[in-house]
C-alpha cells in the first residue's frame, strides 16, 4: 500500500537572477516568501529552506520562515537543513522556538552536521574551538542537535548565581519552550548508518540526493534501504510518534520551447558515484520529461514510494514567474500519481 504522499520545494535560495535581472539578497529573500504563498495556492504541501554559509545564497532560515508564516495560512515550512556546526543550541532554541510561536504546529526543524568543511577557519568563525577542537564534525553536529532538542524540550535548566536577585528556590530554563516543535526534529542523514542513529534519538530521517555510501545497487534503491533502517529502528525504540522519512529529487517538467532550453540537456541524466570525504558516495538522477514520463519514473522509484514527503528542488535561475508555473504543473504530476 503506498504511503500518504506531502509534496514541498526545497530551495538553496542562491543570489541568482530574478524576474527583472538583478542579484541580490533582498530580492531573492522576498521572493523565497512571496514563493511559500504562491505554493500554498497551488496546493503545495510545504516549503524547505536549506541553509548554506559564507555564499551567496541563504544562510540564515527561521527569519524567512517567520515571513513565510505571515502571509500564509496552511502550508508547512521547514528547514532542510540547518548545519549544527555553525550554531550555537541555546540561541538557535530560542529563535525556533519563538518560530513555532508564530506558526504553531507548521515548523519542520531540520537539522544535520552539513555539507563538507570547505573554509579553513569557518567553524571557528561560529564559536567552534577549544573543548571541541578533539571532535569531528559530525560529532559536534549531533552533541548540538541533541542540546538543541532538550532546550525546546525545556529540559535545559538554569540556577540562579548566589548573588542574583531571582527567586532562589527556583531553577530556570530557556524560554520560550516548544515540546511538540522537539518532536518534530528532522536529520539530514547521507547513509543507513546515520539514519539508524537519527531513528534511535527521535530525529525524523531526511534524504538528499546525495548518500554517503555505495554498494553498486541503484541510487533509489540505496535510498529506500536507508527508510527502511529508520523506521525498523524507530519502531525497536518505541517512539510514541510515527516515524516520517523525506527525500528529495531534481524534476524538470518540459512542456515547451523555455523548458527544453533550459533543461532539456539534462534528459536521461544519470545517477553518479564517486568518492567524497574518504567514502563512496552516489547522487541521484535528475527526472526530465513530460508529466506522464516523470510520473512513470516516480513510481519506479522505491524511495519515493517509502517516503512520507517528496520534496522537488527548484531550480535557482529561472525566477518567480517560471517557479509558478513549475508549481501548477507539479500539481499535474502528484494528480497522475494520485497523491492529491
């Protein structure tokens, strides 16, 4: 029986060309918001915000969200995903949390250890050094996103100093809390061993397009073994809530002359393997084609059919006006897959 399906863009939101041809910041972020209400329009099920540092593209997700939140009503907004090496629990806490606040029950909080370190001093930059010199990053990834969780939890409590004028029969936490946003904490994971430690701490398993891992099965297959592993291991840890997996995918829907001249080269890309970090590492294909095409190659893939949420990546030059018309034809694909 296939999984109830919620479709969402995700986005990188890069400093690239907008509708009138300008790149900078402040158009690109207003129309990341103005983009959240667009999808809720067209019957998207959410927006996802990936955060990246030190380029020209989003870097900071939860101010966006709060904007995102303000003008819709129903859509669900996450993060796909915030690197916990560049933040500090008790600071990122608070913000979530006063997020939820404003959008209660819609936040996604999506968290990973990141992409691969490529500045020499970028996690010192962010507070990264001295007790946590000795771990690696993706040690430092999950100590914080642990932290992170008991905080919105309001498990991360204060006593007053001896000579502070607070009540001192009291201890204190950091406030505002968000027990249900803790509940609802994603991990970014690039193999089944990762996403067996995210299902056994209570994180909800994100998958990209990329795995850290290769056993020479097709990249979907790969994908829909790391599912598998959460849930088998949500379930041994008797989570009270279900367990949720998402993937993503890069999808182009060619309709017209604009569509195959801007990805029309891309048709019948496949699926490549290499080495990254030391490892073996495969990314997934991009789906080019007609709506009955990409649809075909949807339910041929076993990720897809495992996931709870399939999340599109949207493209990052084509601007506004082209997003809309990629989210009305996405709404054709999920009809044709009777996810609607």
């Amino acid at each position: 029986m296939q999984r109830r399906k919620k479709i969402g863009f995700l986005t990188f939101g890069h400093w690239g060309v907008q509708d009138d041809g300008s790149r900078n910041a402040g158009s690109t972020i207003q129309d990341l918001v103005a983009l959240a209400r667009d999808a809720e329009h067209a019957g998207i099920d959410g927006a996802w915000l990936r955060v990246h540092h030190f380029q020209p593209m989003l870097s900071s997700a939860l101010p966006v969200i709060a904007a995102m939140g303000a003008v819709t009503e129903r859509i669900e907004l996450g993060t796909a995903v915030i690197d916990m090496r560049y933040s500090l629990p008790t600071a990122l806490g608070e913000d979530a949390a006063t997020v939820e606040a404003l959008v209660p029950g819609r936040l996604h909080l999506g968290v990973s250890r990141g992409a691969p370190e490529p500045f020499d001093q970028g996690l010192a930059t962010y507070g990264v050094h001295t007790v946590e010199d000795n771990n690696d990053a993706t040690e430092i990834g999950w100590s914080r996103a642990v932290q992170l969780r008991e905080i919105l939890d309001g498990r991360s409590t204060l006593t007053p100093a001896p000579r502070g004028s607070a009540d001192q029969s009291s201890n204190f936490r950091i406030e505002p809390t968000a027990s249900q946003l803790a509940t609802r904490m994603w991990w970014g994971s690039g193999s089944v061993g990762s996403a067996v430690r995210a299902a056994k701490n209570g994180f909800f398993l994100l998958s990209s397009t990329l795995l850290l891992q290769d056993d020479g099965a097709s990249f979907a297959e790969q994908q829909a073994s790391q599912i598998r592993s959460h849930r088998d291991a949500w379930a041994a840890a008797g989570h009270a809530n279900p367990a949720q997996a998402a993937v993503t995918r890069v999808v182009h829907i060619i309709e017209d002359q604009m569509d195959e001249d801007y990805f029309g080269t891309l048709r019948g890309e496949q699926e490549r393997r290499g080495e990254l970090e030391g490892r073996q590492a495969v990314t997934g294909p991009a789906y080019v084609g007609s709506v009955n095409e990409i649809a075909a190659m949807m339910r041929a893939d076993p990720a897809v059919t495992e996931a709870d949420w399939v999340l599109l990546a949207l493209p990052e030059f084509t601007g506004r006006a082209y997003t809309v018309k990629t989210f009305e034809r996405w709404g054709e694909l999920r009809q044709q897959l009777g996810w609607s």
